[in-house]
C-alpha cells in the first residue's frame, strides 16, 4: 500500500513538471533552466551572508519557491541595479527579480508579476539633530540608488513638498548600493537618503548608524518580477506558479521569515503597480 502511494506521489510530481514544461517557452522548457538578474547587495531582499558566502534574502527564497514548481534551475546573473534591465533586453538574462519596482514607465518595456507592497522612506543618521522630519531636507543633499525610482520620487517629492512652502528643492545624487549611501551620510556628503519599506528594517539593525527614519512611505508601490513584453509565456508561466506559492502557504512562510508582514499582499498580480 505504501508502495502505491508513493508511486502514485511519483506519477503526480512528474505530471505537475511535465504540464509546466508545456506551459514554458521551449528554449526554457528543453534548457531546463531560468537565467535571474540580480543585484546582490540589498538586504533583506538578496545579499550575500557573510557567513556561509551563499546568495539569501526574501527574492532569493520566493523565485526557489517558484522555480521548484515550474520544475527548472536557476542561474543566478548578477549586475549593478542599473545593469538590470539592459541585460533582460538584451536576452542576457530571462527575468529580473531585484526589489525592482513596477512602475508605468517601466512597463513601457517591461511586464511585471507583483508580489509585494512597498514605498519609499527617508531616512538620516540619528545624530543629525537638525533633521527631524521630511521638511528638514528641503535645500539638503539626499543621496538615492542609482537606476531605481528612488531619484525621480525625491525630485517628485520635492517638487510637490519643498517648494509650494517657499523651501529650497532637495539636492539629488545618486549612489550605487546601500552600502555608498551609508558612506556618503558618514561621511558628511549627504544628509539624507531613501529606502524601500522593505528595506528599512535592515538600514535601522546596521551598525554603520545609528539611523532613524523621517515619517512613513512617501511613495506607495509594488515590487515585481520582470519580463520582456515579448516574454508573455514565461510570465503567465511564473504567475501561475507564483499563485500555487501563495496559496500553498510558501509565501506567508517566506514573509514570516523574513519579517516582512506590513509588504505582504493577498495574491501576485499583473502590471498593478503605481507610479512612484
């Protein structure tokens, strides 16, 4: 009897992979493997634990989650941010899945499978006693990751903020990783910078503070997977994937672990993002 339903456990596993194999494009389904772009140093999302040298965070974890459905490897790329979206162009790479924003301007070349709730804060170093809201950065230079949205929602924030109250407009650099933002706050070029909601619980725990953040999420947005718009069967592929993940109880075990309730949303989603 145990023998039977092992073997019938077996049959259902190999069914499972073999109608996913006929839903993936074929170069996918043959090659047996999904090129991911990544940009490794954004925690909690994906970053290197110093302990072990393996690739972890909440991105790494959800598209496993997804690739063990879909019954493929994976094969991690990894780029600065703003080399992201070139090499999923350029057919370096198959998606992207980054803490990358779905954005309308985006999705001008991009489709994108949303699977968590974010917004952008600000935040400042706790000894910057003359900073303590939102305001106080008017006339200020506020660093922000290169290639996000982060640049543009500062300018957009300060445009709508700073000015209408006769304040001077926020001066925007740019850095490449959360790691420069912090030096570039210790080090006195910025005083200011902005992160994801999804982030801050990290920039709060780091020990290159002590930092604190400046009000709640300025912006309201959604964090999504990326595919080519030419790419629609291996969207609706990982889509349909990324649903049997969250109703299987794999998402609210990956968020749970990585604390990331107040980003949990119900059910991935198509193109549903704001603009920043």
């Amino acid at each position: 009897m145990l023998k039977h339903i092992i073997g019938l456990s077996a049959v259902m596993l190999l069914s499972t992979a073999a109608g996913w194999a006929q839903k993936l494009p074929e170069r996918i389904a043959q090659a047996g493997v999904i090129k991911v772009g990544i940009e490794r140093d954004h925690p909690p999302m994906e970053y290197v634990d110093p302990a072990s040298g393996e690739l972890v965070g909440f991105d790494v974890d959800l598209i496993n989650a997804i690739a063990k459905e879909l019954g493929v490897k994976l094969e991690y790329v990894h780029s600065r941010f703003e080399g992201l979206t070139p090499n999923l162009q350029s057919k370096r790479i198959d998606l992207i899945i980054s803490g990358m924003y779905d954005t309308p301007a985006r999705r001008g070349n991009f489709d994108f499978v949303d699977y968590l709730n974010a917004g952008a804060v600000f935040f400042t170093l706790d000894k910057n006693a003359e900073i303590q809201k939102p305001l106080d950065l008017c006339g200020k230079v506020v660093t922000a990751n290169r290639g996000t949205s982060y640049p543009g929602s500062v300018e957009k924030w300060s445009t709508e903020n700073c000015v209408p109250a006769g304040l001077p407009a926020i001066q925007v650099i740019t850095d490449t990783d959360m790691a420069s933002e912090f030096l570039y706050l210790n080090q006195g070029r910025a005083v200011g910078s902005v992160q994801g909601t999804e982030a801050i619980p990290t920039v709060l725990a780091s020990k290159e503070g002590p930092f604190r953040t400046l009000g709640g999420p300025f912006t309201n947005v959604k964090l999504g997977i990326g595919f080519r718009k030419e790419d629609p069967e291996l969207r609706d592929a990982v889509l349909a994937a990324a649903e049997e993940v969250f109703t299987g109880g794999k998402y609210a075990e990956l968020i749970a672990k990585w604390k990331l309730s107040a980003s949990a949303i119900e059910k991935p989603t198509l193109n549903a993002g704001a603009a920043p």
